[in-house]
C-alpha cells in the first residue's frame, strides 16, 4: 500500500499532470531503447541487401 500513498503524495506536491508525465517518460523509455535498436538493425540488412543487389557483396 506504500505505492499508492507515495502517488498520492507526489500527485499532491507536484500535481496530477506532472506525475503522469514523469510515470509515462519512465513506462516508454525502455520502448524506445528497444525501437532504437530495431532501426538500427533495419538500418544494417537494409545496407546488406543493397550490397548483395548491387553485386559489392
């Protein structure tokens, strides 16, 4: 129950809005750690699908 107490204080001191904004920054960035790796392996067979096509492989 220590969790809800703690929400409910940070809501009281800083407001509803900015304790939202810091929950969801937390929640996505692992998400975008993990979308960031993904474009960076497209990014990668896109490079090798190029090569192969163009005959440099």
């Amino acid at each position: 129950m220590g969790d809800i107490e703690d929400l409910f204080e940070a809501i009281a001191n800083w407001g509803f809005p900015i304790v939202v904004s810091i929950y969801l920054l937390v929640r996505i960035e692992s998400k975008i750690e993990s979308l960031e790796s993904a474009i960076k392996d497209l990014a990668l067979t896109i490079a090798r699908i190029n090569g192969t096509l163009s005959g440099k492989e």
